[in-house]
C-alpha cells in the first residue's frame, strides 16, 4: 500500500474468479481483444505473463476501481 492512504488501491480481483469474467468481458468488447493482442506481439514479457495479462485485463474493464491513482485536488477561494 502506498504511504499515501488516499492513492492506495482498494478493491482487487482474485484471478482465479476473474479469469471467467475477463474472457467473457473481452468477447464483448473485440476492441480491447485486439489492444491486448498488440500488446502481447510487441512485448514478449507481457506475452509470458499470464498474471500480467489478466492485471491488464482487469484494469481496461469496468470493474477496476475508478477512483485509484486519483489524487482529489480543490480550489479554495
């Protein structure tokens, strides 16, 4: 956890209920399918890595918590 509270992550996934739910939210959106077949050419890394994926996965749906690395900033007059 960062020693910032406010920019640590949450909520998470666990990768053996995701992986189900991820496949099937890649189906519907072919676009994402294809950004991630990209990535997997142009990084062998990546391409490797199955836990790197499914984090990559998780992150472009709509399940990823929304607010994470989002620092608040207000103006006070």
């Amino acid at each position: 956890m960062s020693k910032y509270g406010i920019l640590g992550q949450k909520e998470g996934y666990s990768p053996y209920v995701f992986e189900d739910t991820g496949y099937e939210w890649l189906k519907q959106h072919p676009e994402a399918q294809a950004e991630l077949e990209k990535k997997r050419a142009a990084d062998t890394a990546f391409a490797n890595n199955g836990a790197a994926q499914l984090k990559w996965v998780y992150q472009q749906s709509p399940y990823a918590e929304p607010e994470y690395m989002r620092y608040p900033v207000f103006r006070v007059e």
